[in-house]
C-alpha cells in the first residue's frame, strides 16, 4: 500500500507537472514574440512618420521598399520578426519594413528549459520522498496493530491492540479492533465457563447415579438417569442455539401453546397455576422452541412459588406479552442479570441433584432472542415476576 501510494501520487504530480511546463513555454514564448513583434510595430510606426517628414535616414533594421511589394501586416523569418507600415512620402507609396531579433525570447525559453528539465524529475523525488515518509508515518498504526494481533492467542485474549491518539479512520479501526477483541474474549471465557460448569454438572449425577446403582438399587437411579438425559437434552439445545440453527418459519398459536405447557401436570401437585390467555395470539417461529420456554417459565415457577403461580398472555401492539408470576421468595435486584446466566442457581444452599440445572432460564431467553423477542425479570413484590415479549407477524 505504502509503494502504491508513492508510485499513484509521484505519477499524478508528474502529470500535472508536464502539463503545467507545456502550457508555461508555449505562454512564455507566445508573450515574448508579442512583445517583440508590438516593439516592431512601434518602430515601424515612428519610422513612418518620420520618412514623411524627411527626417534622416532608416535607422537599422528597417527597409524602404516599393510599394508595389506585398505588405503583409507582419512575419517571421530567419529568428526575426518582420512587421510592415505603409506610407506615402513625395508622392510614392512605400512600405516601411521593421525586423526585430528574436534572439532573446529564445534564450528565456532556453533558459527556462534548462531549468524544467533537471527541476522537475528533482521535485518528482522529493514528491515520492515525502509520500513514502508520510504514508509510512500514517501506517506505522497499522503496522503496530497487525503485530500485536499477529501475538494475540486464544490463551492471551486479554491483550489489546495500540490505539493511537488521533482522531482518524485508523484509530477507529483500532478502538473497532479492540471491540472485536472484547466480545471475544467474552466469548471463549463464557464457553469455558460453559465447559467447565457442564462438566460438573454430569459429574454430579453420574457419580451418583454409580454409588446409587451399587447400594440403593434401581428405583432412586432410575431418577438420576432421567435427571441426566433432561441436563444432555439441555446442553444439546443450547448448543444449538448457540450455532445460531434456523428456526422453522411456521405460524403457531401461542395462546394454545400456553395452555397446553401450564396446564401440564409437574412434580408439585400443591402449588395452583392460574390461566389468563388471549385468543388468536398467532406469532412466527418454532412449535417446539416456543413450548420449551414456555414449559422452563412455568416449571421455574413452580418449582420457587409457595402455593400459586399465574400465567397471562396478552397482545401488547405489535408484540406478544407473555408474563410468569409466582408467590415464592422473588429475585433479589442484583439478580434480576444473572439469573439468565447458565448453571446459575439462587439458593447456593440446594443440593445439585434435588432442583434444575441452572439451564432453564437461560433456554428461554434464548429461545425468546432467537424470535426476535426478549425477556427479561420485572420488580415484583411479593414472588418473581418474569416478561417474554415476542413479536407478531406484520401484515400481509
């Protein structure tokens, strides 16, 4: 880029400069021959006068002829310049000829080429010089950058690229990179995070389901192997929705979908789900994404709620509303983030293996993302108040 940049504008001030010394000699030497030829016809002129006077003799450089010759008002021949007056003295017509030198407005030509000629491939090498300095200067950012990013690893995501003090493109590029560089970080710790966490969390019920199977018989493994196939099925979601996997493009009746996930029994027959649904809420996306989230909100619910839980679909303009409310404990307010962090688990003091696995909340907003929506923990007082919007369909 550095060359190209030189090469592009030493050739472009080349250009100029052959243009602008064509058209200065031929200005030049057009002006000189004017002036020569104007001076010709002074004399002319005044020679004139004076051979109608009588006045003495022709003065050098100046011509009697006949009249009868041709008197072309003026010519060049032989480096001069010859200009022709006619006059009528005693009788006789005559035409009074002048000739000037052009000597001198060759020699200013010459001189001036003489100047052109070594000045201009001379200014031509200090145009690329001080290109190829500048530009050098203007990429030494660059320069810094691509080494520092030719250092970075995944084992040293920690490390950002110089940004210089200007207010530049480069400097936006650098602050862009510096961006790029965070949200990657995020990423590769979050799914180390995500790696580390998953890990524990099949080696929880694996052990236990061994020393299980070893002294308790079937019936209390037969609880851990379904605990561990919801945790794979779970992972496998995420992951998936990780990818980013297209989701079916089909028209679903969320309010049927609604109705039928609150309505499923669960593992708490005591705790009372209350049903407020709207007909006819009809929204894009996927069935079976649609059920899990409202299945995780409704199951989250009911696993922290002390006797109800109340569940209400609702069109908000141009969205979906659908919002999980429970008696229980609530959320604290610093929470409110987090608690769609996966593998997160408020009461730090439950067992691993007698509640869920962190993942359900963080499903759900995946879910509610990936259809565009959102979802997010409304303040609430007494229990926990949960928010899935979802956009309809526009008009056909």
């Amino acid at each position: 880029m550095r060359l190209r940049t030189t090469l592009a504008a030493t050739l472009t001030v080349a250009v100029a400069l052959a243009l602008a010394s064509f058209a200065l000699l031929t200005v030049l030497q057009g002006s000189l021959e004017r002036s020569a030829r104007d001076e010709a016809a002074r004399r002319a002129k005044a020679e004139a006068v004076a051979l109608r006077r009588n006045d003495g003799d022709a003065a050098d450089g100046v011509r009697i002829v006949g009249g009868s010759e041709p008197a072309d008002a003026w010519r060049k021949e032989k480096g001069y310049v010859v200009v022709n007056e006619r006059v009528t003295a005693d009788g006789r017509d005559m035409v009074v000829q002048v000739r000037t030198s052009l000597a001198p407005a060759k020699d200013a030509i010459k001189a001036l080429r003489n100047l052109l000629v070594p000045g201009v491939p001379a200014l031509l090498l200090l145009v690329a010089l001080l290109t190829w300095v500048s530009v050098g200067r203007v990429l030494k950012p660059v320069s810094a950058i691509r080494a520092r990013m030719a250092e970075i690893t995944v084992g040293d995501l920690g490390r950002r690229v110089p940004e210089p003090g200007s207010r530049d493109e480069i400097a936006a590029l650098a602050r862009t990179v510096n961006a790029t560089l965070d949200r990657l970080q995020s990423a590769v710790e979050r799914h180390k995070r995500f790696v580390a966490d998953a890990a524990h969390e099949l080696r929880s019920p694996l052990a236990i389901l061994r020393t299980r199977l070893e002294l308790a018989g079937p019936g209390e493994a037969l609880t851990d192997v379904e605990r561990l196939q919801r945790l794979t099925a779970d992972l496998l979601l995420l992951a998936r929705l990780d990818a980013g996997e297209p989701l079916r493009d089909e028209e679903v009746d969320l309010g049927q979908v609604v109705a039928e996930e609150a309505a499923r029994p669960r593992p708490r027959p005591d705790v009372a789900v209350a049903l407020d649904v709207a007909a006819d809420v009809l929204v894009t996306g996927s069935d079976d994404r649609l059920r899990r989230l409202v299945a995780n909100l409704v199951d989250n619910a009911v696993r922290h709620a002390s006797s109800a839980v109340a569940v209400r679909l609702a069109v908000d303009g141009p969205r979906a509303v659908l919002e999980v409310t429970d008696d229980g404990p609530g959320i604290p307010a610093e929470h409110h983030a987090t608690v769609f962090d996966r593998f997160t688990r408020l009461d730090e003091a439950r067992a691993r293996d007698t509640g869920g696995s962190g993942l359900g909340l963080a499903i759900a907003r995946e879910i509610a993302t990936a259809h565009g929506g959102t979802l997010e923990v409304i303040p609430a007082t007494p229990g926990a108040h949960l928010r899935a919007e979802i956009p309809l369909p526009g008009p056909r």
